[in-house]
C-alpha cells in the first residue's frame, strides 16, 4: 500500500491553534497545527455539513461551532454528542517549510 502526499501550504502559513481549510484533490481538509506537531483532519463535521476549520482548537481537538461537539485531532473520534461518527484523518508529512498530506491511500 502506497500514500500519496500533496503539499497543502507552507507551514509558516499556519498559526498555532488556527485551522486552516485547504482542498486537496477535491477533499476539504482542515490543517490545524498545535500543541508542536501539525494534524489533518476532514473538514466536514460528520454530524452535518458544517466547516471544522471555522472552530476553536483546544486541548488537541476541535470543536464543531454549531453543536458543540469536539473532535479528536489524532484520531478523529468525536468527544460527545450530538456527533457519534469520527471525521477522516489523514498523515501529515513536514519537509522543510512543506505540509503534505495524503488524502488517498493507494494499494
Ligand atoms: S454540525 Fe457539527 S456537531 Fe452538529
């Protein structure tokens, strides 16, 4: 199985603690780099179609705006209701000032 990484911003774009939603290969991700290390997540709630990248990021997770639930950065997990379904996380590369992220997973 192969990943295919594509470079979804320089990674001085990125202020700590402020998502930032990218399209990669026409999937909505919200890059959020905090706590020294720099996650990919999908960036519709997976409760409804709601943008991640427009909530707050505390604690390594981010908080959906609209109902309140947070979810996991690591994992994707949601923390509580009303959202039961984790959102797709994706790898995360760090080459020089590069982000890269794989959204696809080739075998
Ligand atoms: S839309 Fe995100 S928790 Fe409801």
């Amino acid at each position: 199985m192969s990943q295919t990484f594509v470079r979804a911003c320089a990674l001085s774009e990125l202020e700590e603690d402020t998502p930032k939603r990218v399209e990669l290969d026409g999937v909505p991700v919200a890059l959020v780099r905090t706590e020294g290390e720099v996650f990919a997540v999908n960036d519709i709630c997976s409760h409804a179609n709601v943008s991640l990248s427009e909530g707050e990021v505390e604690d390594c997770q981010i908080e959906c705006w609209l109902h309140g639930s947070s979810f996991d950065l690591r994992t994707g997990k949601p923390s509580g209701l009303p959202a039961t379904r984790p959102v797709p996380v994706y790898p995360v590369k760090i080459e020089g000032d590069d982000v890269l992220v794989s959204v696809t997973q080739e075998s």
